[in-house]
C-alpha cells in the first residue's frame, strides 16, 4: 500500500467540506478504502450490475447500505435512512457505487434522481459536519457532470 496515496485520500475523505458525489478514481482503491476507514468512515459497496430498473437500484442500494425494515424502497424513504445512519455509527459515510454503468444505461433518469439524492444528502451531512461521500463507478464520457475525486496527481 501507498502509504502517500492513504493519507492524502484519508485528509480528503474525512474533510466535509470536499464530500458530495464523485467519479470513482480508476486506481487506488485499496488505499482509498483504507483511508476512509482510518478517517472514521464506514464504507459501503453497492454493485447496480444486475438492477434494471428504480426498484431493483432502491434494492441494491438498501440491500447493500443494511438500511432497516422501514426503508420504503421509494425516492423519500432512501433520503431519509441517508440522513439517519444511526443503525451504523460512523465519523462519515462512502458510498461506492460499481457497475453503474449498466443502470444508467437502462433506467437513466432514475439513475440521475439517485445521484441527486446523494448529493442533497451531502449537502445536508457537510452542515452536520459530516463527511458523506458517494463515489460512481462509471466511465467518464458515458456520465457528464460529475467530477473526478480529486487525485494525488503530483504523486502519479
């Protein structure tokens, strides 16, 4: 493990003010993940492979997340367990979401509600003083508007 790589991402990850909704890097993972950890977030991994629609993504995503047996499985219902982590204490949240490609493709204002719940969740944890990330797994040029996480680049 790069040792230059994990504390850079773990000041990132557990600075607030930076969290909101990413490009997932290419690279680093490892270090990435153990960076959040270091910073006090809990990580979780939500693979959109096999969802085809809305209530297969809500799916995955509560599935994944452990939200409760209250999770409503609709746009309200996942903004609220976003906001209201208490079943998993964490100094912050990362959400990595892989294969979003697939889901974007099917279902791609649906994916585009998601994406925009997550960073009004964000938003919301950064005024908490929370740091909430969701970081995408996704090809550049098949989603605009998203940034890349910010990178090490000097140390490439």
């Amino acid at each position: 493990m790069n040792n230059h790589y994990r504390e850079f991402y773990e000041s990132l990850i557990g600075d607030p003010s930076r969290a909101g909704v990413y490009l997932m890097p290419q690279r680093h993972h490892d270090e990435l993940e153990t960076a959040a950890g270091h910073a006090g977030c809990c990580t979780f991994h939500v693979d959109l492979a096999r969802a085809r629609n809305k209530d297969e993504m809500l799916d995955q995503v509560g599935r994944a997340l452990a939200f409760p047996e209250w999770f409503g499985h609709n746009w309200d219902a996942l903004a609220d367990c976003l906001l209201d982590m208490g079943w998993r204490p964490a100094l912050g949240f990362v959400v990595m979401l892989k294969n979003a490609e697939f889901i974007h493709s099917r279902a791609e204002s649906d994916f585009a509600c998601l994406l925009k719940i997550f960073a009004d969740v964000a938003t919301e944890r950064r005024g908490e003083g929370v740091p909430f990330w969701c970081l995408v797994d996704i090809p550049a040029n098949k989603l605009s508007g998203l940034n890349p996480l910010p990178s090490p680049s000097v140390l490439n």
